[in-house]
C-alpha cells in the first residue's frame, strides 16, 4: 500500500532516531549504506521531511540530516503525508480519483468502496498513533525486528 518513498522515509527517520549520539549529524552516503538504500532516491525524500520540519538538513563536510522533531513526536501519518500528499487517504482503490469525487461524478461506487472505507479509517487511526519513537523501542526490545 504504502510507496517506496514512505517505507524508505519511516525507516530513515526510524533509523535518525536510533543513532546513539542522538542528534549529530549523519551524511546520505552512512544512511543509505546503512540501510541499503538508493542514496539519490533517499536524499530527495529526506530533502521533503527537512522542508516540513521533521528533519534538519546540513550541507558540506560535517552535514548530513538529523531529527529536528522528538521521534516521540513524529507519526507514521506526518511523515507518509510529507512523502506522499493527502491523496493516498482519500483515493478510490481502484479508480484514479478521490472516493468522493468519483461518487460524485459517476453516482456509483467501486466495487470495494464499503470493504475499503473501513480499512482506510483504521489505517489513518494506527498511523495518526504510532509514533517514530513507539517502532524504534519496539525494534531495540526484539532482533527479530530490523528498520
């Protein structure tokens, strides 16, 4: 369900949040080696979350990215809204429109419109709670757990 660009941006900041020196500096090149990531790909997506806040961007020799949020403070919805616009909350599953829109335009709804509806609250709900900070404890209370 969720892109690339989301998954590679929640296991950043996840990552960012993890680092024992809290918030020092962290280059691309560590990060995406790290995590075994594109690093032209991951430094566009972390370029969106320093624009929103999230993340502080430096530029030169001792530069690189690290939260300017408390991960305790950072959900799963801002940062998917951040990488991925409100559209993926409130597009039909099926067709290339809004629910709404579609419903509208058409007076029909898709065919897992109902089934979808429900799924689409409860995702919003458990990414509106978790937190960076609840997935990283999570990820340091278990090794069968990896960011």
């Amino acid at each position: 369900m969720l892109s690339n660009s989301s998954r590679y941006g929640i296991r950043a900041v996840m990552y960012l949040a993890s680092r024992p020196e809290g918030k020092k500096m962290t280059d691309i090149i560590t990060i995406s080696k790290d995590l075994n990531l594109p690093a032209p790909f991951l430094g566009k997506i972390l370029q969106q979350l320093a624009k929103r806040k999230i993340l502080i961007s430096l530029k030169g020799p001792h530069g690189g990215f690290s939260l300017l949020k408390d991960p305790g403070d950072i959900t799963l919805l801002e940062i998917i809204k951040t990488i991925e616009g409100d559209d993926i909350f409130s597009n039909c599953i099926i067709h290339n429109s809004t629910c709404r829109s579609y419903v509208t335009l058409h007076r029909k709804k898709c065919a897992l419109h109902d089934d979808y509806s429900s799924i689409r609250k409860d995702l919003v709900k458990l990414f509106s709670k978790k937190t960076i900070n609840d997935l990283v404890r999570k990820a340091g209370e278990s090794d069968q757990i990896i960011i």
